[in-house]
C-alpha cells in the first residue's frame, strides 16, 4: 500500500466554471484554499469560523447542478430536455442523461473541485487547534465530501497541509479511500453529541455519522471491487455493519413521519438526521416548474414515464393534489405534477408560448421539447419548505432492508419494507427480491440527489434509460483534464 499523508486536498487550482448563469444560483468559488506558510509549515486557522464554513460550504449539494447533477441527472429518473434555446447550454445537460460526458465536462470539473476543496477546508482544521469535539466534527465533514470523490471518481487526491503548491499530492485508490473515510467516521463517533430528531440537525452527530458508515458498507463491494463496474461481491460482515449503523440511529429516537412529504416541510423532525445550514432548497422546484405557474421556474428537468408508471398511485409518495385555494402557491401539488395545471385559485394556466391550457405529459424528447412536455416533480414545495436535507431516516430504513435481503435475511427484510410501506400507505409486499427492493429505492428517494450511485450498485446504470453509451466505464466519471495536468500522480480512469 501506498504511503498514506495525514491531510487531504486538492492537486488542481480552477475557479468554478458556470453552465448557465439563468440557472444557476451557487456563488463562484474557487478550489482549495493555500494559506501562508509560517516557518512551522502551516499557519493554523480560527477553527470556528473555519468549522462554520465548512458547514456553510454544504449549501453546494443545494445546486441543481455539479454534484447533484452527476448524481442523479445520469439516472433514468430525470431528463433534462432541451426547450428551443432553453436547456441547450453547449449540451451539457443533455451530456449526462446519454452518458457521453468526457474530461472536459463543465460538471465534472466543478463537482471534483467543489468537493475536494470542501475536503481540504476540514484538513486545515484538524492541523489547528481543534477541541476533541471540533475535531470529530471537521472529521464527519471530510468524510461526507470525500466519500462522493471516491464514489464519482474512483481516486482521491491527498496532501499535507505543509506542503508547498508544487508538490504533488499522493493519489489513494477506491480501497484505501474507503478505509480512510471510514476510520475518520469510526474515531469522530465517541466525540460527537447524542442528539435525536430535531427540526434542526445541521451539525454532525453520532447518527449523522453512523448514516454515513452505513451507506459506505453498503456499498463497500462496489468500492472494493477489482472492477468498478462488478460483478459486486457482497459480505455479509459488511451487510450486518449496516443493519448495526441503522439500529444505533433508531436507538437515538428516529422514526418514519406519519406523513410522507412532512418530510421536506419546515415542521420536518422525526426523520432529519441531517440537513445544511446554509442554501434554501429552491432550486429543486425552480429547475422543474414551467414559466407560467406561480412560482415561475425556468421549465427544466422532468422524470421520465417509465419511472412514474412503476408506482402505485395509492402511494402516498407519489402525490398530493394542489389544494387551488386561492393561498400563494397551492396551484402546486407535491409529488409528480402531470396533466393539467392551475393556478392557486384554481383556474386553468395557459401556456404563454403556445396559448393552450399548460397541460403536462408523459412523452418528453431529451431534445427539441415542447414547453408543456414532461411531468414535473415537486418534493420541496415552495410554501412549505425550509432547508435542504442531506440524511433522514427513511433511507435509513432502505440501507437495513436492503442489507437484510443481501446477507440472506428475506423474511427480516421484508418487514422492514413492510413496515416503511404501511407508513406510506401503500399495500404489503408478499415477497421481496432485488428488483423489488430496487423500486422501494426508487419510491422513497426519488430526485434526492444519489440514483446514480444506486443504480451502479445494483448493476443497471450502464444501460439506463437516454443513455447511448453502453459501456462499463461509465460507472466512473472521467478525471478533469485539468486535474490530470495538475497533478501527474493522477491516472485517467478507463475508457476516457
């Protein structure tokens, strides 16, 4: 193995680039910071100022674009179709729904930039004067953004704080990625606070980070894997870590909401592990909503019908009528948003551009769309929603189940899902294979940011729906070509 430094950071120096400046509502950034160096090697930092920001950095998983976008926009849950000019933006968007991105894609540089810098903030706290808890905190906050560079990318940067710009940073594989991260989680846990459901979970906890070593092992045969795109070999002494992280965040009081979209509502507390302090979640309904409704939107990202029909439509998760009660904003309904559309006092919407009642439709082209194509999907409502959730139970519950059915526990597994289906008030599974869990998956999480890293999991991301690259180096994103001229320890991953 590799001599692994104590800090992680950033070998490539790039501002953020922007696809569309009508479309994008996250501040330019730059990448990692470099901060003078004393004659000890390192000027250490203010940690609370240092720890707030990094805090306050999250409020880049907000964006509908660069992290969320590679997340989920490659999935065959959303299409962002072209409208005319609108959506065009050089073809960017419609890059990642055929899978056909390269090197030099704007999001792929931004997402490895955004993360890696969050990464690196952490670093110079841990190099500083950090109290026992703060330390644990920074440690929590380096594992949550370096665990996406391991999982888009398949490496990860690394360097000491005290060293100069032109060093080079060592580069640690998937597998040692994980191991770090993972012992990062394992010795921040005893030094972070016991805290149950709040309103107002933006700080790391115990079940904050016992969420996040339960996704890891979860998905730990896809980072441990010879090949990224598998077959995947599951152990079961991973699968049974996960059934034990889900348990030891029950134990801290969580449980499912009564009410499903209560979830994404301000009163939100029975599920809310984890959610940013900074950035409002407004673009999830800006980037969906058509131009004519109230909010008016920019007419983006729609899902696709063969995603929406898999659903029972007594499922609470899939809808709520708009309640058209005359109240700002309740011409829109939770859920998917199909056929046609009212305003809040209840009247038909007409489409400005073709003066026919704005009616929303199955059938949507990823280009040449009309305005009125695609259902549209609203989980965070404009009149009810608050902040932007990065962890709640109900994945929670998914990761035990899912571990349970993998590790041969069918009949565990299936009360599991059964007891999160009653909560949702849709009808018992009388049995539950992997392609049922799948849909389980797709049911309670949709549009939440990590389809991707799903879909690779359970061996259907290469031959998504839109996608006309059916190859297995698709299941990692290529290095920015100018990471790769940054830093020559980096390797270009396969097929790029």
């Amino acid at each position: 193995m590799r001599h692994i430094k104590k800090i992680f950071a950033i070998g490539v120096t790039a501002s953020l680039l922007l696809t569309s400046a009508c479309t994008d509502l996250v501040n330019e950034e730059r990448d990692s910071i470099v901060l003078p160096v004393t004659t000890d090697g390192f000027a250490k930092v203010n940690v609370p100022s240092f720890l707030e920001a990094a805090y306050k950095d999250l409020s880049a998983y907000t964006d509908q674009n660069n992290i969320y976008a590679l997340g989920q926009h490659t999935s065959a849950e959303m299409i962002p179709p072209t409208r005319g000019v609108d959506w065009g933006d050089n073809g960017v968007w419609r890059t990642l729904d055929a899978h056909t991105w390269d090197a030099t894609h704007s999001a792929v540089l931004n997402a490895w930039n955004q993360l890696n810098q969050r990464a690196y903030r952490c670093n110079e706290i841990l190099a500083s004067d950090a109290n026992p808890q703060q330390a644990a905190e920074a440690k929590f906050l380096r594992a949550l953004n370096m665990h996406l560079v391991m999982d888009y990318f398949g490496q990860v940067p690394f360097r000491e704080v005290t060293q100069g710009v032109d060093d080079l940073p060592n580069i640690l594989s998937r597998s040692e990625a994980f191991d770090f991260i993972v012992k990062d989680l394992t010795e921040a846990i005893p030094q972070l606070p016991s805290k149950g459901p709040s309103t107002s979970n933006t700080v790391a906890t115990k079940a904050a980070a016992n969420f996040l070593l339960a996704k890891l092992f979860l998905n730990s045969a896809v980072y441990k894997s010879a090949n990224p795109a598998g077959p995947y070999t599951f152990a079961n002494a991973d699968l049974d870590k996960v059934i034990t992280y889900v348990n030891a965040i029950e134990a801290e009081g969580y449980k499912l909401e009564d009410n499903y979209f209560d979830n994404f509502k301000a009163s939100a507390k029975r599920e809310i592990i984890f959610s940013a302090i900074e950035g409002s979640p407004q673009n999830r309904w800006f980037m969906t909503l058509h131009y004519g409704q109230n909010p008016s939107g920019w007419n983006g990202f729609t899902t696709l019908a063969d995603f929406y029909d898999t659903f029972d439509p007594k499922d609470s998760r899939f809808g709520v009528p708009a309640a058209k009660n005359g109240t700002t904003y309740s011409g829109i309904g939770y859920g998917f948003l199909f056929g046609q559309q009212f305003d809040d006092n209840g009247k038909q919407i007409i489409d400005s551009r073709t003066q026919k009642p704005l009616s929303f439709t199955k059938d949507v082209p990823l280009a040449g769309a009309a305005t009125d194509k695609g259902i549209r999907v609203i989980k965070y409502h404009p009149a009810t929603a608050d902040k932007y959730i990065l962890m709640r139970f109900g994945e929670a519950v998914l990761m035990k189940a899912e571990a349970q059915l993998r590790s041969g526990k069918a009949a565990d597994a299936l009360a599991t899902i059964n007891s999160l289906r009653a909560k949702r008030g849709v009808a018992a599974l009388g049995a539950l294979d992997a392609e049922a869990m799948f849909k389980e998956i797709g049911f309670e999480k949709y549009w939440e940011g990590d389809k991707r890293t799903v879909e690779v999991r359970f061996g259907k991301f290469v031959n998504g729906t839109g996608s006309t690259i059916d190859d297995e180096h698709t299941v990692l994103f290529p290095i920015p070509a100018q990471a790769l001229v940054s830093n020559p320890n980096l390797q270009q991953n396969t097929g790029y």
